[in-house]
C-alpha cells in the first residue's frame, strides 16, 4: 500500500452545524455537499475531508455497533500568521466552535497556536508554525 490517506471522514450529529463551520465561517467550498447525508471539502492536494452524518456514517459500516464517535484525534491547521490564529478562531467561535485553549505560545516547538472543538466535537488545532513549510513538491518541512 503507498504512504498516503486520500479521504479523512468523521461522522457528525450536526451536518447542518458542520456546514454553518466551515462552509459559512470559514468560507470554505464544498466539494460535493449532499443535503441530509455528507459534505466533502478538498483540504489539500489529493485529500478530502468527509462530515458524514451519523447515522448515515454507522448505516455504511453495517456492522451494527455505533462508530460515530471521535476521540484522541486533532486536525491541525497552519496559518502564516498568530494574528490569523487569532481570526480563524473568532470565525469558528462564532459559527459554534468552543475554544479548548485560547491563542497563545505553544510550550512546544516555538508555535503560537489555540485549539477549538467544532460543534460535532472535532477539535482542531489553529497554528501558526514558523518552522513549517511546505515545498513545491509537495513533500512538508517540519524544524
């Protein structure tokens, strides 16, 4: 198998709520959006992030035990910027978003950062990372 994830799905209660986050909010475009059922946003190069809902993500694995439940798991999100930290978590507090931990310098790796949890319960972590880049190949530099 090659070394690469093409889609990141979470199950959400809310889709509505996911739609308001980040299509509203953050002004994110949705790749394909089907009412009552899941969005796909293009988050990067060959990835798409899927907020299926619930049931529907459940009624997929047909296994019958409830697997829409995320725990132990951060997106992470890098902005040029602390000032753009600082907007991004606004927009997502105003869409719903509950701020874990507010703007400030991270005690690790020289970041300025704050983490926020969507109104479906994923939490995402809003950085800005000066030691981060991304090269023209696609290959990411960390330090």
């Amino acid at each position: 198998m090659e070394q690469n994830v093409h889609f990141i799905t979470f199950a959400v209660a809310d889709l509505d709520a996911a739609r308001r986050c980040y299509v509203d909010a953050l002004g994110w475009r949705a790749l394909l959006d089907v009412p009552e059922e899941i969005i796909f946003l293009q988050v990067a190069p060959g990835v798409v992030l899927g907020l299926f809902r619930a049931d529907k993500f459940n009624q997929d694995i047909a296994d019958g035990a409830d697997r829409a439940t995320v725990s132990g798991v951060t997106l992470s999100h890098n902005v040029p910027g602390p000032a753009e930290v600082e907007r991004t978590v606004e927009a997502l507090r105003r869409a719903g978003a509950v701020v874990l931990k507010p703007p400030q310098p991270g005690e690790f790796g020289g970041i300025f950062h704050a983490h926020v949890q969507d109104p479906n319960g994923i939490v995402w972590e809003i950085a800005h990372n000066p030691g981060w880049r991304v090269e023209p190949d696609g290959t990411v530099v960390l330090g």
